[in-house]
C-alpha cells in the first residue's frame, strides 16, 4: 500500500454533476461559458440538484420555495448578538449552520424529499445569517429579507440596507454561478466523506463550511484581498511579488491541483472586474491585478484560478474582505448539497486506508520506568 501525498489523480467517487475532464468546467454537460452567459445562481442550483435546467414553473417553485424559506429563527439572531464582534465570519457561518439543526425537527430525516427541501432551506438561509451577522457587527438590527427577488438582490439588500443597483445584482449572480459546483474539490469531498455515514445534512455542511474555510481552497479569495492591499500600487507590484517568489512563498490565487492550463472561470471574472472598474472611474485594483498575473504566470507559469478576481470583483461591490469566503459558501452550497443527495442516492461509507509509516513491535513502559 503506498499513499498518494493529497490524494492527488485518486478518482474517490463516480459523480454526474459536475465534470473538469481536460481544463473545461461544465455543470451537468453544460460549458461554464454558457451557464456565465445565460443562467442566473437559482438555475444553476436548480441544474445541480435535478440534472436538468428547470422550466418556467419549475423556476417559479423554486424560487417561491427559497422565498418562504429564507428568514432564520429569532433564537439564532439572538445567539450571533451574543458572538464576539471580530469573530471569523466563515466560523460564524459554520457555527450557525450548526445552530440551524436544532431549530429545525427535520435535521435527522434522511429521506430525499426531506434532504431536498433542507437544500433549499439552507440555500434559502446561508445568505440571511452572513446578512444579519454582518449588521449586528456593526451594531445595526439585522434586516428581514425581501421577498420575490433573487438571493444575489436579497443578499446585498440585507448587507446595505438599500436596494442594490442592477450591475452589481448581475455582478454578484454571475460570480454565484460560476463558484456552484467544481466536482471533487476538498469541501465537497468533505461534505460526502460526512455524509456518507449517514449523519445528517447540517453536519455535512458544517463540514464542509469548516473545510473552505481554508487559505489553500476557498480562504484564498479574502488572502487575495490582502496581497493586493499591501501591494497598494501597480509600481509595488513587481517588487512585490519578486520577493515573495524569492522567499519561496505562495502567491494566492494561483495555482490548481487540475488546472494546469488555467482555471476557465478566471476569465469572467477578470472580465467583470475590467468592467466594474471601468464603471467606477478607477480600475486601480484590476490593474495591479493584471500586473500580478504577468508577472506569477510570466515567472512561475502558474495561473490565476478562481480565487484570483474575485476578490476585486467583490471590492468594487463594497462587499467587506473577510465576506468573500462566507459568499463562496453561499455559492457552493448548492454543489455541496447536490454532491450529499447524489452520495445518499448510492451510498458506501467512505473509509480509505493509510499507510503506516510509524513502529511495529513496541511495549508499553510503565510511567515510573519511562524518562
Ligand atoms: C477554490 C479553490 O480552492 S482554488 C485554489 C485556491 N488556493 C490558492 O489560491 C492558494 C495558492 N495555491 C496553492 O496553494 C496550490 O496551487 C493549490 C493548493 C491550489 C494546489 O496545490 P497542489 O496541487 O498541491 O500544488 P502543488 O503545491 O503541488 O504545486 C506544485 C508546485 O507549484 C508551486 N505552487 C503552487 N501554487 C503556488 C502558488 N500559488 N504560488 C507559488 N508557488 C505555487 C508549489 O510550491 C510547488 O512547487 P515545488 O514543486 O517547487 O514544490
Ligand atoms: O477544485 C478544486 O480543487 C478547488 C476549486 O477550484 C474549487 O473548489 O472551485
């Protein structure tokens, strides 16, 4: 038996959702490109958990469904005014989800028409929490969500206070969309391994939450923010960005475990954050963000993955930094619940091996005997 550091080309499960098959993304056997073009996040979610792009009526149910679902319980309100202001916003979220299961008395049923509907609640809910924490931070009363609008309207509705304008509505559906589903990426993977003992759906995804959280997967979007904030200026950039190359640390926002040719999503968002800025009269931040791209793919051959433009897209929303994550989540959602119904629909427990590298043969010392 010999491991593979990373799992690395290990192929752990058969999945229909989501494919990367030679650097093209597609969900369900559709390109990225067109689901960026045309769909908007609750066709997308509706694609992942059904297989098919939902008609009219199928639209509006599903719509209607996330509508009644998307208020959480006042006792959860009350619990995030009791945590610490500067809390970390992805462990908050995952505290919440967590929270959420105890107020819901559907948590253990592991049917599928349940599972579906816990979907689409969570999907309905993530947005609200990370909204309503976000003004409670900030010492404002959370905002109870609009009704009839899409969850990027509702989302940034319930952050400002004010209706969003158009683009940044489109802006914010679009990065959704393209965040959905990436087949086997390690939150995924983790909200399977969870659920594949039969547990339930909220611990799935706290989970997962728990695992994208991380600077290597989607904690690299909020790092991003960092690089370009200390960087500050396009003069800075290749010093910069010389001297983390020569210290041998990691640029964020490059590199892929699959991609090696480069991420098919990066494009969209770096179209969208040319055209915010462009929008806005200073498109400082996308061209520090260009530099650093010529520079990362120019030395090291890496290329920017999906982590790269968002977090300027996401700037020029006026969305805070440490949000970033938490609205990856709320995107992924829909790939991490559709990914838990596919592995319930055919389940194994997932229990690999591993490879024992420590002693064989030793004896137990008694403690007055050890040094
Ligand atoms: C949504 C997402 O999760 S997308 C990924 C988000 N994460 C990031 O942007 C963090 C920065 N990137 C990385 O850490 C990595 O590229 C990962 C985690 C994405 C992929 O990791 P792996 O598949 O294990 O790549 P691996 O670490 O083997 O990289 C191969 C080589 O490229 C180097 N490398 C990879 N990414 C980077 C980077 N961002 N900056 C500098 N060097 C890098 C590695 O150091 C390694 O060099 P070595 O062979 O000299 O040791
Ligand atoms: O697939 C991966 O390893 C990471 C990634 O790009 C994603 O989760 O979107």
């Amino acid at each position: 038996m010999t491991a593979t550091k990373g799992l690395e080309g290990v192929v752990a499960a058969t999945s229909s959702i989501s494919s990367i098959e030679d650097g093209v993304l597609a969900y369900r056997g559709i390109n990225i490109d067109e689901m960026a073009e045309h769909a908007t996040f609750e066709e997308t979610a509706y694609l992942l958990w059904h297989g098919h792009l939902p008609n009219h009526q199928e639209l509006a149910e599903l719509k209607q469904l996330l509508s009644e679902n998307s208020t959480i319980p006042d006792v959860l309100i009350e619990q995030l005014k009791l945590y610490p202001k500067d809390a970390s916003t992805m462990a908050v979220l995952r505290t919440a989800v967590s929270a959420l299961a105890l107020y819901d008395e559907t948590a253990n049923d592991n049917s599928k028409e349940a599972n579906q509907l816990k979907a689409i609640k969570l999907q309905a809910q993530l947005p609200t929490v990370i909204a309503a924490y976000a003004r409670i931070r900030e010492g404002k009363e959370p905002l109870a969500p609009l009704p009839g609008v899409s969850i990027a309207h509702n989302f940034l509705y319930m952050l400002t206070g004010t209706e969003p304008d158009a683009t940044s509505v489109v802006a914010l559906d679009k990065a959704l969309v393209l965040h959905a589903d990436h087949e086997l990426n390690a939150s995924t993977f983790s909200a399977r391994v969870t659920i594949a003992t039969l547990t339930d759906i909220y611990s799935a995804i706290t989970s997962a939450i728990g695992t994208l959280k991380g600077p290597l997967h989607g904690g690299a979007n909020e790092a991003v923010m960092d690089m370009l904030r200390e960087i500050g200026s396009l003069e800075n950039a290749e010093p910069y960005i010389q001297r983390k190359l020569q210290n041998k640390e990691k640029i964020m926002g490059f590199g892929h475990r699959v991609y090696k040719n480069g991420d098919p999503r990066a494009k969209h968002l770096q179209k969208m954050s040319r055209q915010l800025g462009l929008m806005q009269g200073d498109t400082t931040l996308f061209d520090i963000s260009v530099k650093v791209e010529s520079l990362v793919t120019g030395q090291k051959g890496l290329q920017p993955n999906v982590d790269f433009y968002s977090a300027s897209v996401y700037t020029m929303l006026g969305i805070p930094k440490d949000l970033f994550t938490p609205i990856f989540a709320i995107s992924r959602l829909s790939g991490w619940t559709a990914h838990i119904l596919e592995q319930l629909d055919n389940n194994r427990i997932i229990r690999p091996r591993a490879e024992y590298t420590g002693q064989f043969n030793q004896q137990y010392i008694p403690i007055e005997l050890r040094q």
